[in-house]
C-alpha cells in the first residue's frame, strides 16, 4: 500500500525548475486566467497554440499579452515552423508577466534557442516535445541555451507514431525525456496530461510518471492540480526516513559506514530539499 503524502501547504514562492503541477488554460477563456492563477497549480500556462483557431490568435494573444502587463503566467506559444511563431515572440517580447514560454512540437535544438534569443535571453523556455523526431532529438534539446525543462507532448506523440495510451508503449519517450534531462543537466521533465476530468486515472497515471523519473505533468482541468502536487511531493513516509537517516548521520558526525551510505545521504537530501520547497509538513 502506497504511504499517504505529507500535508502540502501554500507555496507562493516555489521556483518553475521544482513546479509539479502545470495547468493549461486557453488564451481565448480570458475570464478563467485569473481563477486558474489563484488556484492550486504550481504553474498557468496560458495556451495560444493548439487552444485556439487561427483566425482567433492574434486576439488572443492580445488578451495574453494585457493580462500579463498585470499579472504573471507562463504561455505556450505556437512552434518555430509556425507562421504565427514571430508574432508571438514579438508581442511577448518584454512582458512584464511572462514567467517563461512553453514552446510547442519542439524537434531541434535551434528551435528553442532561436526562440529564447528573440525572447531577448531573459525569458526561460520549458521545449514540449510532441514527435518521434523531437524524442529522438531530446538530448540535444536538453543541451540547448535557454532550455530550462523538458515536456512531452503525449497526445501528439501518440498521433505521430501511432502508439497507444498504454503505459509500456509511453515507458519509452518517458525514459528518453528523463535521461536526456539528466545529460542536459536540467530537472526532471513534465509529463503529459491526464485527458479525462476523473481523479482515479490521474492518480494512477501520475504515479507511472513518478516512477519514470518525471517531477512533474501537464494538467487540462483546475481540479487536477492538488491531485498531481500531492502525487508528485515526497510522501510521508519518504520524509520521515529521511529526517531519520540524516539526524542519524550528523549524531555519528557524518561518518561513512558502508557504501550504501553516500547514495542514500544523496536520497535523504534531495527528499529534505523537496519537502522544505514544497512547504511540506509531517505533523
């Protein structure tokens, strides 16, 4: 049986590499922006891409961007291939708001660091990888300026390849993003959303992607963000090990027993290091 998660409290000041839960609102719903800011996702994405018909973009992307003179978000723009892409970098570009961009069907390196060069280099890009092509890229596009994490696309991922849902057929791009995001030196990446509104699957769908090694996942409905921020914090047990192991190793004055000792000192602080960002409590 799973141990229950520790309580989460309010984090108003948790940074975008540690976010869990990253909520997909789109640009055309301007009345749920700030609802959806208020609520319980780690991150809003407000979304100008696959969220909107052409013929609407450019007002929704001046929704966007006079929400954003005024509050703060993350938006996904369209890709670089787009004939909308340079409107959008170009009217976001100083965005007093604009946490960062999730750029959309990412397949090359230069795809995202053109991106963050005509951002002006300040404004982070997490690289949504949505093909056969972007998975078979992802370690470049770890590498690349101006990547701060890596997404996966399932959805289009599915369609491109013709793979199904099935959680053996998705182990693969799964593991690639996580390894790629390791090589890259970046967090662990953002899974793909849970399409249905029903909690049960979310759990269960969260919990393959923790054990791949993501650290986070696309969300589609608000109500979906506590159950991912819950899924993907350290959970109680997890925490009072390692408050145990490392109050027992600084009363032995950080004394080496066994090799099994430095990977389970890494384990406990990188557990402690999540739990006091996620303002987690055991009590």
């Amino acid at each position: 049986m799973t141990a229950p998660s520790v309580a989460t409290c309010p984090t108003p000041s948790l940074t975008s590499d540690l976010a869990r839960s990253w909520l997909l609102v789109s640009a055309r719903d301007v009345e749920r922006f700030t609802p959806a800011a208020e609520g319980d996702a780690d991150e809003v994405i407000l979304d100008i891409e696959d969220a909107v018909d052409p013929s609407f973009k450019d007002a929704a992307r001046r929704d966007v961007v006079a929400w954003l003179s005024a509050n703060s978000a993350w938006v996904r723009i369209n890709c670089r291939e787009s004939p909308h892409w340079d409107d959008d970098v170009a009217e976001l570009r100083g965005s007093p708001g604009l946490r960062g961009v999730v750029l959309a069907k990412v397949e090359s390196a230069a795809a995202a660091t053109e991106t963050f060069v005509a951002l002006g280099r300040t404004v982070p890009v997490v690289a949504l990888i949505e093909s056969a092509l972007g998975i078979e890229e992802a370690v470049a596009i770890a590498r690349a300026e101006g990547v701060m994490r890596l997404a996966f696309g399932s959805g289009d991922y599915r369609r491109d390849t013709g793979a199904s849902a099935d959680d053996l057929a998705m182990a693969y791009p799964r593991s690639r993003l996580v390894v790629a995001s390791r090589i890259g030196g970046l967090p662990g990446p953002i899974d793909g959303p849970t399409v249905t509104p029903g909690l049960s699957l979310l759990r269960e769908q969260s919990a393959v992607g923790v054990s791949h090694g993501m650290t986070g996942k696309l969300c589609l409905f608000p109500e979906q963000a506590s159950v991912v921020n819950e899924s993907f914090s350290p959970s109680r047990s997890d925490v009072a090990w390692a408050r145990g192991f490392l109050a027992d190793f600084d009363e032995r004055g950080g004394v080496v027993r066994d090799g099994s000792d430095l990977p389970r000192l890494g384990r406990a602080r990188r557990i402690e290091e999540l739990a006091l960002a996620f303002n987690l409590s055991v009590d």
